[in-house]
C-alpha cells in the first residue's frame, strides 16, 4: 500500500501517518503539508527517521507540484485532510477558508482525476480518495431533534462550515461527473495528542496550566459530540479497505457533552493530576464570554451505516480519551510552548472578551 495524506502535519493527519505506519508494516507512507499555522513538523518528530515515511511541503492548490509527487510516488490510497478548520477564524476572515475549502480543494480534485486516469482507470478497485468533511455541514441540532446521518440536508450554517459543504459537493461532482472513487467522511469534534491549541480541549488546558482565564462562550450549554482521534483514525483507515465507492459515512464518538461540562471534566481532572499550588480549583478560572455570532446550538452523529459498511465503532470514551489527551499534554509542555506563537496569543487576547465569572 502506498498512502497519501494532505494535512499530514495537522493533528489528525499526524496521528493517521503514525497508525498507517504501525497496522501497514510493508507501506510507504507520504505526508503532504503546507505547514500554515497549524501544521507543524514537530507533530511527525517521531516518525522523521522512517524509511517508509516521505514529508513534502506543498500547496494542495500547486498543481504542478501535486502532479510531480502523485507521478513519482504512486499511491493507491489518498487521504484528503487538508483543510481550514476553525470557526472562530472563519468568522474572522472567510477569505482563507474559501482559497483553502473551496478553491484548493477543487484544484487538488483535477488534479488527482488527470493521475488517476492515467493510472487506475481500467482498475478502479485499486485507487480510493477519502475525503475528511465535518458535521457541521448539516447545520444546528436541539436536544429534541434526532442525529444527524447520512440522510440529513446540508444547512451550513458559519463560513467554516459552508466552506467544508462546497467541498463535500465537489466530492461527489467529480465522483458521479467523472468517475473519481470516492469516499466521503463527515466527523464529529475530535480530540486528543498533537491537536493545535485552539481547539476547546488543548485551549482550556493550555490556559488552565498557565493561570489565565478560561472563556467559555456564551452560557456553555451548546453540545458537541466528542471523538477520540484514534477512533477516528481508524474509521478512515476503515472507509480505506471497506468503505464504498461514491458513499458517505458519519463517524462519531457517541459522547455528546456541553462545552460548560467538557471544561469543568478538564478542570477536575487536572485538579487531581496537576493540583494548583495554592490548593483551590481550576474552575474558577472559568470566565463566560460574549457568544460566538450564529453559535450551532448541537451536533450529534448516528453512526449506525459506518459501523455497518465499514465493520468500525468508537471504542475510546470519553472520559478515557480525556484521561489521554491530559497526560499527553502534560508531558509535552514544551511542545505546546513551541506551537504557540506570539501572533496567535495576540488573536486569542483580541478575541475572547470576558463579560462574567462563575
């Protein structure tokens, strides 16, 4: 086997490299990264000295590029994480989604048809592109309202979001237009190591261990379901063997938690592991901040068609893959020192404007 993974310096592509490498002991495995702000080398640190793992840093949007590697390198799998991914920036600035979401994306998409055209026409079975997509291209939940599945319409509702759905489309325009083998994941939130600290879980830990406030947005009782990032990982290896052509699939970790309950599982976990000095909780740290403009209420993932078709479920709790991911942070505190730059402190200070305390 030999794996193509965009995004491959992120925090999903990194621990999807390190999984192929350990359940594919015969494959070659190339990492293709842009390294923008989220994407860095130290995350594939373990995995440099690998003579079965390739880095290249690209554009998904370079042609020419793309075109070389996938002409030289040959694979039969691609993993298309590449990818925009946070709302608040979004929000922010929609103009990077877009050039990375939409336009790249498309441009990565000719480009991978013209190679495998060329390669796997007359043996389609033998090529597979599996493109990462979120849930939240079907928009809000309430607590009454069922999951969403794979029959759920798409209702984008942030730039983020309409960003991943005008990708998605054009997964499967170029499956049923042009014959391309595809395979479409929609995700719920992952979590766990290398994940870039922006995200809720490494942001409240980060913030927690370093004495400053914890914003939570809004009142915190919007809901996101939670997915262990090996769990997921081995979806998309999964969707990779078993996974239908032309086929959708959403992959969730059936852990549905507030934002307010999540961070106060961070603060009484590390109460335990890393108790402040002065004897009291993290959680008076936590501050409510002004909500986030058009905040999706919920997210919640029936994964039933996965578990079916791809022979896969979630196997990490929550609160196990939580107990992993603090360990993993507080034994790599100087990885979080070194990702954070001074530029992203300053967004963070701009952005989140304390209006109450708990």
């Amino acid at each position: 086997m030999r794996f193509l993974v965009t995004g491959a310096a992120g925090f999903i592509g990194s621990n999807l490299v390190r999984m192929l490498l350990r359940q594919y002991p015969e494959s070659q495995v190339l990492s293709y990264d842009l390294l923008t702000y989220a994407g860095s080398l130290a995350n594939l640190a373990d995995v440099q000295d690998e003579t079965r793992h390739e880095f290249v840093k690209g554009d998904i949007g370079d042609g020419a590029l793309l075109s070389e590697i996938l002409a030289r390198f040959q694979p039969n799998v691609i993993f298309h994480l590449a990818a925009e991914t946070h709302v608040d920036r979004s929000i922010q600035s929609s103009d990077p989604f877009v050039e990375a979401n939409v336009v790249g994306h498309t441009r990565m998409l000719e480009t991978v048809y013209l190679y495998f055209k060329k390669l796997y026409e007359k043996d389609q079975q033998r090529f597979k592109f599996i493109h990462v997509s979120t849930d939240e291209v079907f928009g809000s939940l309430r607590l009454s309202d069922a999951a969403f599945d794979e029959s759920t319409a798409y209702n984008p509702l942030s730039p983020y979001a309409a960003s991943k759905a005008a990708g998605d489309h054009m997964v499967r325009a170029w499956g049923n237009t042009y014959g391309l083998p595809t395979v479409n994941i929609n995700c719920s939130n992952n979590y766990g190591p290398y994940q870039f600290p922006e995200k809720l879980i490494p942001f409240m830990i980060m913030r927690a261990l370093g004495g400053e406030s914890l914003p939570v947005y809004g009142d915190g009782k919007n809901v996101r379901d939670w997915l262990y990032v090996e769990d997921h990982c081995a979806a998309l290896i999964a969707a990779s063997e078993k996974g239908k052509i032309g086929e959708t699939y959403c992959v969730g970790g059936e852990s549905e938690r507030s934002n307010l309950q999540v961070v106060e599982m961070v603060c009484n976990a590390l109460d335990e592991v890393k108790p402040r000095v002065e004897g009291r909780t993290y959680k008076e740290q936590v501050e409510f901040v002004a909500d986030r403009p058009g905040h999706d209420f919920r997210y919640a993932i029936n994964c039933s068609k996965a578990k079916a078709d791809l022979e896969w479920m979630p196997v990490t709790s929550f609160e196990e893959g939580l107990k992993h991911t603090l360990a993993w942070y507080l034994h790599n505190v100087q990885w979080l020192d070194d990702i954070r730059s001074d530029e992203y402190r300053q967004w963070i200070s701009a952005h989140y404007k304390v209006k109450g305390s708990v």
